[in-house]
C-alpha cells in the first residue's frame, strides 16, 4: 500500500518560531509538493521538487522554505512563523514512471501559529 | 494561468438523490482532469481522472465524471447519494504529465438524511 506519511497531525507554534513540517514518502517518486490548505481558497501550492536538491517555487512561496537531501522526504521550513500562516499544510508525491499519474497525499499537519 | 472553478462551495442533496458538482477550467489545450476527495481530518484522494481516450470516466464509490471540451466542463455525478459521501470535493487539472495541478476551491457536500 502506498504510503506519504507527514510527521506531525497537529502542531502549535508561537509567533517567530523556526518550524519544520516533514513528509515521507515511499513510492520512489521522483515529483514532490507541499501545499496549504484554507477554508474557500483549495489548494495553494507553496513549492514543488523534481529531484533531490531540486526545488521551485510554486505560487505562494513567501515566508517558507524546503529542503529535499533524499529523494522520498521534503521538508517546509518556517523560518519565522507568523499567525498568517496557521493553516492545513498537505504534502504530496506523483512519479514519473507512469503516465498520467494522480497525485497521492499525506494525512496533513494542522498547524497553529499564536 | 490555468484556472478551476467549482461552482457552489456548498452543495447538500438528500440521502437517495442525484449528486451534481460541476467544475469548468480555463485552457485551450486539453488537460488532465481529476476528481479528488477529502473526508474529515485526511488527506486527499483521487475519485477518478480523465486523461484521453473516452470522455465518460468512473471511478471510485459510484461517482462519475464526463469531459466536455466544448464546454471547458468536467462534472462529478453519483445517481443516489449515500451518507458516506458527505466530504469536500476538489476538482484539478494539470498539463503535463506528473507536473503541477491547479485545484478548485472545493465543493462541500452534505447529504440529508
């Protein structure tokens, strides 16, 4: 059974604290993304990797960063948390090796900033 | 820019009743279409997907969808809702193969007992 796995459920953070969210995935895929998630906006890409040490920005990449040193875990990276970014924080895989894959996703990190 | 739209963020039907979230993108060229799920507290799941070939897709727990291209439209049905399929519904497109999707805003929906 394919597995992403995120390393926390739910997570609180005071306002200016580092704060790294974790996704692991373990189908070998090659495309990794991390979105965040809020009541009436969907789905809003923060950034996306094609491979190790690969990254790019996706449309709202302000105020986050990630890291990707292996290819089945992407990290996000808060470098200073403000309360703007509570939020659902979902992580996601797709691979290259078949055509016209969907994309498989982690259970989310709920993440409150105060 | 690629763009979704799910028309109605809430829709609610009674337990028996049609299932009807419609969703219309903006492109010229013809994407990838999915229908994704998320129950409460999960992540997302692929409901069903359109990649070529028939435009009538199915997919998971009875739903369907069917792409129109003269209408930029892809619409998720169910004949008879069941409790079980109250959840956000996000509908998505993407334009390469494994590469970026844009997601709708997503459709709530609530099904009456």
């Amino acid at each position: 059974d394919v597995k992403v796995t995120q390393s926390s459920r739910y997570l609180v953070k005071r306002t200016g604290e580092k704060v790294f969210l974790e996704c692991v995935q373990d189908m070998d895929h090659e495309n990794m993304f991390w979105y965040r998630q809020d009541p009436g906006l969907g789905l809003r890409l923060i950034y996306f990797s094609y491979d190790v040490k690969m990254k790019e920005k996706g449309d709202i990449p302000e105020g986050y960063s990630v890291s990707r040193e292996k290819k089945e875990r992407f990290s996000l990276i808060l470098e200073s948390a403000s309360t703007n970014q509570t939020s659902m924080y979902l992580c996601a895989s797709i691979g290259t090796s078949r055509s016209y894959n969907e994309q498989f996703f982690g259970p989310g990190t709920r993440l409150t900033v105060l | 820019a690629q763009s979704v739209t799910q028309l109605g963020s809430h829709v609610s039907v009674s337990e028996g009743a049609l299932v009807l979230l419609r969703c219309n993108y903006s492109s010229s060229v013809p994407p990838y279409l999915f229908w994704y799920v998320q129950y409460p507290n999960q992540g997302l799941q692929l409901l069903l997907k359109y990649t070529t070939g028939a435009t009538l897709v199915k997919g998971i727990n009875g739903f369907e969808a069917e792409f129109k291209k003269s209408e930029t439209s892809f619409h998720l049905t169910k004949p008879s809702a069941h409790m079980s399929d109250a959840a956000e519904y996000f509908c998505a497109v993407a334009y390469t193969n494994a590469g970026k999707s844009t997601f709708g805003d997503g459709t709530t929906l609530t099904v009456k007992p």
